[in-house]
C-alpha cells in the first residue's frame, strides 16, 4: 500500500463501505474475523451492492456475498491480473483519473526488462543473492539515482516498510507521454506484462471457471467512472505468503485503474487483526523502525544524523516527507530531552543500530544455535501463534531466561514442561536449561490507554476494574522497569549507560501500585513546544532546531488544543456519516486517504453522487465532507516551480502527496523489493508446475536454510507428490489467534471444543477419512492430529489438468487452556516474504492419513521416513529454483 499510494494504512474507514457500488472481499473472512465492521458491507449490499467473495474455504462471509468464487490459495495474483488484463484490453479503465492521478503516461527506462522475455525474472536479478539491482526498472532518466541501495540488506531489514508512512524515492522530474501510446509507459508496459493473464490461464492457475472469472471482471469494471465505485477489502489471506506485498499491488492496480482511490465507496480497505495492530505498526514492536515509520538506523548506512535523515528525506524529493529532519529530531528530543541538542545530533548516538536481520523467525533459529541468552515475551504465544512452532520451542528451550508476560500461564510460558517436544523426548524438563519467569499482565479492560484500529482510529479506552492481584500494566512493567535501572546506575560514568541515564522518564503515577499516567505518555505522542510546554497542533508544527518533542509525528494533533482527541464520542446523529468527532484518525484526522481524488483535477466533485472533497473557488480552499488531504489552499491549478521538491513540489492536481512523483503507482520502480509489478509465483510449498513461467516461486523470498527447516519439495524437484495437498490455516469465530484468551474462557471453549481437519467429502474418499474420525497431517517439519470433519466448504479445484484438494485448519489449538489440541502452525516451515518479513503461513502443502498420530519418539520416526520418501536427509536446506534466465537452474545451496 505504501509502494502504491504512499501510506501503508487502509485507505478508507469501515463506514465508508456502505458507499460502494461493488464489493470485492478475497483473502478476508471479514463476517467472522471483523463481524462490527463487516455491517456496512451488509448495509451496502441493502442499498444495491453486489459483494463478492474469493477464498479457498466457504465461510459466513461467502454465505452472505452475492457471488462465492473457491481458489486456490495462493493463486491471487493470477486472478486479478487476469482483472487487470480484462480492464486494459477492453479500455474499461477510468482514463480522465488514470491520466491525471497515477504514473500511467509515465516513461520507464530503456534497459527494463519485463518477466516476459526473461522467463519469471525481471531484469536486474542477481542469482548470486536473489536478489534484484533495481536501476533498470525505474523512471527514464532516472536509472542512476534508483535509490535501491543493497537490496539483499533492505530484505534482512524489511525496508519495505518504511513506506508505510510515504511512498518510495523518486529522481527527479519525470517524463511522460500522456496520450498513453508511448511503448515504454506504463500503461504499456502493464498492458504487455498482463497480457498472458487471460480468463483460460485464470481458470488453469487458479481454478477458477472462465465464466466465474468473467462475473467479477464485468462487475467490478461496471462500478467505476464519474457515478460509481468499488471496494476492496483484504485482510490476513493475502498478507501471509511470500509474494503478499505483491498480492496488495495487484489490488492497488486495479483501484487506480478503475478510480476507485480516495472516493466514497472505493479503497482498499485493509483489515487489521487484534484490537491494536496498527497501532504496534505506528509506535513499532519491530525491530526496523521506530515511531511514525522512521526507518531503525543501519550501522553502515547511518553513520550519522546527517546520514540517517538524508536518507529519509532524499533531496529534491517531492512531497511531505521532505520534513522528514523535523519529525526525527523532534522524536529524539523526546526521548533524551535536554540532553538532546543540535550540537550533539540530538543524542543520535544513543539508538541502537541494526546490523542485519533480527526479524522474530531468525531470532528463533539464533536460539537454536545458541546465539541468543534471554527473551522478553509480551503480549505474544509463538509456541502456537508462529510458524514453525517446534522450532520456536527449541529455541526457547535453549535461552538462559525467558520472560512471559501475560493473562494465562500460555504454552510459551511451559513449553518445557507440556510440549510435544517433551513427549519425543527432545526436550528434558530437568534438564532444559531455560528459567522462565511468569508475570501476570493486566487486560486492556483493566488499564486505561488507546487502541489504534484497522482504519488508523486512536480511540481512547477507560480503565473498567482494577487488575487482580500482582497483575500489572505494560506501562507499569516499563517504567517501572526502566526507573529501576535508571536508579542501579545513578552515578555510572560509563559511556554505555548515558543513553539511559539521560532518557526523559518523568512520567507522573497514581494510585497504590503508582501506575503511570497513560494520558501524559500520550500527550508526549503528541508533541509539545519544548520552550513552553505547549502541545502542539499537528505535525506541520514539528520542528528541527530542537525546540519541539514528538514522540510519534504522525499521531501529532490527537492532543490538539490540550484535548484528548482520541476520547472524543460524539454520537453519530449529532454529525454527519464520516464522524469526524468519534476518536482521532491519523493523519490529521483524515478518514479517507488521497482524498483529493474524489475531485476532478479542476477540483469539481466528480459526479454530485460521489461527491466528497473539492475545491471551493470563492472561498479559495478544498473543502468537504473529510480533513481534506491536501494542502488547504494549494489550487488545482498550482503547478510547482522548477525544481521545486518536498510540499511545493506536489501540483495541484496530484493527489498522492506522499509519493515522490505525486502519482498513484501503477509500476513501481522502486520500493518493492521482488518486482515492479506483480507476477504470479507459486507458494514455496506448491503441489503445481508454475503455468506462467519457468520461475517456480518468488525468487527473492526470505529463506532460512537451517536444519530444523526443511521445505517440502514443490515441482520441478522430484518428490512433491510425497506431500500431495494443499493446506490453509486460519480463525474459527469462537476463537482468538493462538487461543490463550479463548481456550481460557467457558463459553467459547464448549463452543469449539477440539482441534478439527475440515476436508472435502472428495478427498475424505480419497484419503479414507471419516466424519468425527481422526486424521493426522504430515510436513517436512511436524505431524499433527485432529478431528475429521467432512464439508462441502471445501470445493476441489481442476488445475492445470488435475483436480487439487485443499484441506483447512483452524490455529487456534495448543496444549494449555480449558480445551486443547495439536497445533497447526507446527506444519508449516518458515519462508517470508521478502518486503515485510511475513511468514507464509496461508499455503503449505502436506499429507494426511486416517487414525491418530503416533506418540513418543515413533512420532519423528514418522516425520524422518517422510522426509527420506521426500528426498531431504542430511543437512537440509531451502533450495531456491530459478530459472534458466536467472543463471543456473540447479538447486542453490545457501548454507
Ligand atoms: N473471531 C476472531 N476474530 C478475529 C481473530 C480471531 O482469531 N478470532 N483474529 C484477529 C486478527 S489478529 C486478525 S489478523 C484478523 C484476520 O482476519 P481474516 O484475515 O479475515 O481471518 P483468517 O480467518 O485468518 O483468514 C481470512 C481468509 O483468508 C482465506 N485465505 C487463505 N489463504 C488464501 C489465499 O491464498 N487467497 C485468498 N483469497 N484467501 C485465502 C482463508 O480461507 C480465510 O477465510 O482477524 C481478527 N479477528
Ligand atoms: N498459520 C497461521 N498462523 C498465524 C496466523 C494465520 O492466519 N495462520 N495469523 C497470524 C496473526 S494475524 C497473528 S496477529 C498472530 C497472533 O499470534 P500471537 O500474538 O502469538 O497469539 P495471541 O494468542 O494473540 O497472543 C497474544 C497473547 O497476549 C495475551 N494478552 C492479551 N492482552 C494482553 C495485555 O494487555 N498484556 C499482555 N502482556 N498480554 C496480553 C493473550 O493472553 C495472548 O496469550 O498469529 C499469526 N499466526
Ligand atoms: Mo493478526
């Protein structure tokens, strides 16, 4: 999304949905996983809509769309490049937008290559690395200035998500053929790139039915233009695989294509998963970015403050992150607070430095090999929720502490103790050499704070009760945390104690167990004057002369006016239907992004139906129903002086004020690490021969070659058919993620009592299951068992000539808790996608077997004699195939 339009959050609330003439919901069960929200898909379907759903399992989301399409899972991309093909061929896309808003008419250098001519690859690949060097693929004239540095290093450090608070670097100014006819456009370049996506290969890849197929193209393209739109919706079925950033892309091509960014009823709507996912995006847990999408230093790249924000704002370079030195020192001011000064960089010295890939997954495998001595875990279950869930027990098993904080006493806390690893006898409770440390931590009723939700809305939450007995805050647990370290080392005058002893830890405490004041840390996301205390307004305020703290720039303005923002409740029949007043969206409290789109670049709305931001020329400034995403008063007729970069170099009449060329990005010449555009590969564990290219899978996807790894073999390799099916793993609407907070809890575990397989009454024949009877499942990694449940929620699916069975899991299961049962995720290896560092853990491939799995060591035994049937003894690593094109066709070794 970042790549596409500029921000990686969803381009719209959920509200809006009930705008749209056209729904498309694929790779979201959004009536079970988001049942409040999935109201306004039913409130547009009363109005008229047509919803339609795309997913490889029934659901109560397929039972209420108009039209349910069963697909392969993992075979998105083939799909909607088939919609993209079908827009181009038939000139349905909406031209005026197109023309005006995205890089269509854009020039693309000569020397770009596409996956045509090099069989799946695109130009630039380095077989050495898998990896691309991306200078071919960008704008003319651009070629020297691509902006991608090491792409193999901006893999292990997921750069990709930079982007999420503004789009990739341009070079400078573009040239562009507006009448489209141009044969390196963009508009051609898609046109070419799409072209072998046609409804016979959509129905081979996928196997999906031409005429099933045709149904969506027409829909979809029929509620675009001046009168009409149509929404996307995705949520985790699409982000889970190793081509997932690619799968959003295609997506995002086909909103600009049709128009349907920045305008009611449009957008794609991405849907976050627990109550504050956006939130642990925005003000990060990861280990690459810090708040308000500031890329972690790198060692190498960043020696300096000068280095560091350089990168960031890359002169010249359009749009709003041009200010980007404003929101770092004011971030770094806020954490070192005087000592932070021009003179010393603001403490720059004092952050921590990446040096490499300290994603979750390689944190895991660093366990295993002893690289890693203690472990904080919060607020997360790998033993269940991960990939790969004996390897993140053995890695646990091998620290020398490990802290748990949480409501339950969850099967990451005794893994030693209760894990199937202690049953094969690879972990000795006795001997296991982990002390872990159970805290007991408060639920989000028991503290009070904010939740940031799927559509970027801060809302404030009340404390309902006080936390039982030792059970604490994570504010709580931090500060004081933080403040006994600070006392241990009051008088230190080692240099490596200074970036905590000069932190800004003043927060005020209340209460027995002085709690702090959660309304104060928020105050300081927002942003105050450091001179006079005063809270700022909102981020255009920010500053880089150190007169200004923000911990959080893009969250500046939810304390405008000393007001908490996000607490704000207004109830909708005392606003109008975009609630501007209910909590506070970031940025600026925007509900629709891009929303300058919804005029026509003269500033007209579109049609009176859809009407929403636009220019009011007596007034002299846009106006409408939303926070208009734009400047205030910039005319659409505003064109910026040459060479003008940052804000003022955004025109009137670019609406993708993030982006360095103002545009939405059809292609993307840069930001996406595994292509300009999106190509279908299969999953990493694939049943199927790619029918499109000799490229089998995503050729830069993140492996881990590592004993504990393995990958089943996909085709070409020989022995793919030792693990014959395709599975998916997702939610059941009784329960929650890894289980703790359902399994725990009465009602929900009568509800869904027992781990359960759900399989076709085709491949039940096939495999000799029974209905209630038991099966169990094999991987390279694991086997697992689970009940038989017998449905025709599961369609099989003619592919390239044969029929492909697909088999569904719920994750939800683990040892702990009031109900249990085998966990799937144990089935799955780990491979990633290269932009975001993502597990693919929608599509594995397995076998399944009637009766229960064995027990004790005869389990491996199992899982080894699969493992020779598949050909993976000895040391085993995680081939990469690439093509002829690529170099060398063998399988690579990377150990
Ligand atoms: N009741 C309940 N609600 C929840 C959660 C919960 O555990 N329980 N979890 C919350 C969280 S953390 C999240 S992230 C969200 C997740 O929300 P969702 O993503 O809606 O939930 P899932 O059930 O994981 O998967 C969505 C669908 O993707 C389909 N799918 C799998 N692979 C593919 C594919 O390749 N292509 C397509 N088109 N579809 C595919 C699955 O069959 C499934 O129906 O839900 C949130 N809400
Ligand atoms: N195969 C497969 N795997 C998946 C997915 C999938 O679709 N398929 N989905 C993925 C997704 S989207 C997600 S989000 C993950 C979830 O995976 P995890 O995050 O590992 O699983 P949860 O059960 O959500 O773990 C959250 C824990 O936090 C505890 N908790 C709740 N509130 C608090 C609090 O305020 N403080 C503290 N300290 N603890 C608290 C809960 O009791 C729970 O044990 O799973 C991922 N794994
Ligand atoms: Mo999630």
């Amino acid at each position: 999304m970042g790549a596409s339009f500029g921000r990686g959050g969803a381009t719209d609330f959920q509200q809006n949905l009930a705008n749209a003439d056209v729904i498309v919901i694929q790779g979201s069960n959004m009536a079970e996983a988001h049942p409040v929200g999935f109201q306004w898909v039913m409130e547009a379907k009363r109005r008229g809509a047509k919803v339609f759903h795309v997913d490889p399992r029934f659901t109560r989301t397929s039972a209420l769309a108009d039209v349910y399409l069963p697909i392969r899972a993992g075979t998105d991309i083939a799909l909607l490049g088939g919609v993209v093909r079908y827009i181009l061929e038939n000139e349905l896309d909406f031209r005026e937008y197109v023309l005006a808003y995205t890089n269509a008419a854009t020039i693309v250098s000569r020397d770009f290559v596409d996956t045509d001519e090099l069989d799946g690859l695109f130009s630039g690949y380095d077989p050495a690395t898998n990896s691309y060097v991306q200078d071919s693929w960008q704008y003319d004239g651009h070629e020297e200035s691509s902006g991608s540095g090491d792409t193999t290093k901006e893999r292990d450090s997921a750069a990709g998500l930079e982007h999420e608070s503004h789009g990739a670097r341009v070079g400078g100014p573009t040239h562009r053929d507006e009448t489209l006819q141009h044969p390196r456009c963009v508009y051609q370049i898609l046109r070419r790139h799409f072209a072998r996506y046609t409804p016979e290969m959509v129905e081979r890849v996928c196997g999906i039915s031409q005429e099933q197929f045709l149904t969506l193209a027409r829909a979809w393209t029929e509620n675009s233009g001046r009168e009409r739109t149509g929404a996307l919706v995705y949520s985790v079925g699409w982000t889970q695989h190793s081509v997932g950033v690619q799968y959003i892309r295609t997506g995002a091509i086909i909103q600009l294509l049709l128009g349907n960014v920045g305008r009611p009823g449009g957008g794609v709507m991405a849907l976050r998963g627990h109550a504050s996912i956006q939130g642990s995006t925005d003000i990060p847990t990861l280990f690459n970015l810090l708040p308000g999408y500031l890329p972690m230093p790198h060692h190498a790249d960043h020696p300096t403050f000068d280095h560091w924000v350089g990168r960031i704002v890359n002169p010249g370079q359009k749009g709003f992150w041009g200010n980007a030195r404003a929101y770092a020192a004011s971030l770094l001011k806020a954490y070192w607070g005087d000592a932070a000064t021009p003179e010393n960089d603001f403490c720059y010295g004092y952050l921590p430095r990446m040096t490499g890939d300290h994603g979750t997954y390689q944190q895991v495998l660093n366990m295993i090999d002893g690289k890693v001595k203690g472990y904080f875990l919060l607020g997360q279950n790998p033993a269940v929720g991960s990939a790969h869930g004996r390897a993140q027990r053995l890695g646990m098993a091998n620290l020398d502490w490990l802290v748990v904080r949480d409501l339950f006493l969850i099967e990451s806390a005794t893994f030693w103790q209760n894990g199937p690893e202690v049953a094969t006898g690879e972990i000795v409770p006795e001997e296991c050499r982990t002390e872990v440390f159970f805290l007991p931590a408060a639920s989000h009723v028991e503290k009070e704070g904010t939740f940031t939700q799927t559509q970027r809305l801060l809302q404030w939450r009340e404390k309902a009760v006080d936390p039982p007995g030792d059970c604490r805050s994570e504010l709580w647990f931090f500060y004081h945390l933080g403040r006994v370290l600070r006392e241990k080392l009051a008088g230190s005058t080692a240099p490596r104690d200074r970036a905590l002893l000069d932190l800004t830890w003043d927060y005020p405490t209340h209460g027995p167990h002085d709690e702090p004041s959660a309304e104060a840390v928020l105050r300081e996301i927002n942003g105050y004057d450091t001179r006079t205390g005063r809270l700022l307004s909102g981020f255009t305020e920010a500053r880089d002369d150190g007169s200004t703290a923000v911990g959080c720039w893009i969250y500046s303005g939810v304390y405008a006016d000393g007001v908490n923002q996000a607490a704000r409740r207004k109830p909708r029949h005392e606003q109008d239907w975009v609630a501007a007043e209910w909590g506070w969206a970031w940025p600026a409290n925007r509900r629709t992004l891009y929303n300058r789109a919804s005029a026509d670049p003269q500033g007209r709305p579109w049609s009176e139906r859809k009407r929403y931001v636009w220019w009011d020329p007596e007034r002299a400034e846009w106006t409408g129903y939303d926070v208009p995403d734009f400047e205030r008063t910039k005319p659409p007729t505003y064109r910026p002086p040459e060479g003008a970069g940052g804000v003022a170099g955004i025109a009137g009449d670019d609406p993708f004020i993030m982006q360095g060329d103002g545009k939405g990005w059809l292609y993307a010449p840069s930001g996406v690490l595994d292509g300009p555009l999106p190509t279908h590969y299969e999953p990493a564990e694939s049943p199927v021969r790619n029918p499109l290219y000799g490229q089998q899978a995503n050729p830069t996807r993140k492996v881990y070659p590592h004993p504990v790894n393995p990958m089943n073999p996909s085709p070409p390799q020989a022995h793919s058919d030792v693990f014959p099916y395709v599975f998916t793993v997702s939610r059941l609407t009784e329960h929650h993620t890894a289980g703790a907070m359902s399994r725990n809890v009465r009602h929900l575990a009568e509800l869904q009592p027992e781990m359960f397989v759900e399989v076709s009454p085709a491949l039940a024949g096939l495999a000799g299951l029974t209905h209630l009877g038991w099966a169990h499942l094999v991987s390279a990694r694991a086997v697992i068992e689970a009940k038989v449940l017998v449905t025709e929620r599961l369609t099989p699916l003619r592919v390239e000539g044969r029929t492909i069975h697909q088999i569904w899991l719920p994750y939800h299961f683990g040892t702990e808790g009031l109900v249990t049962g085998d966990s799937a995720n144990d089935l799955f290896g780990i491979t990633l996608d290269p932009n975001v560092l993502i597990q693919e853990s929608k599509v594995g491939t397995c076998d399944i077997r009637p009766g229960r799995r064995p027990t004790g060591p005869a389990l491996r035994e199992l899982v080894e004699a699969y493992r020779r049937r598949a050909g993976l003894t000895g040391a085993v690593v995680t081939p990469i195939l690439t093509t002829d094109a690529g170099g060398d066709r063998e399988a690579r070794d990377h150990g």
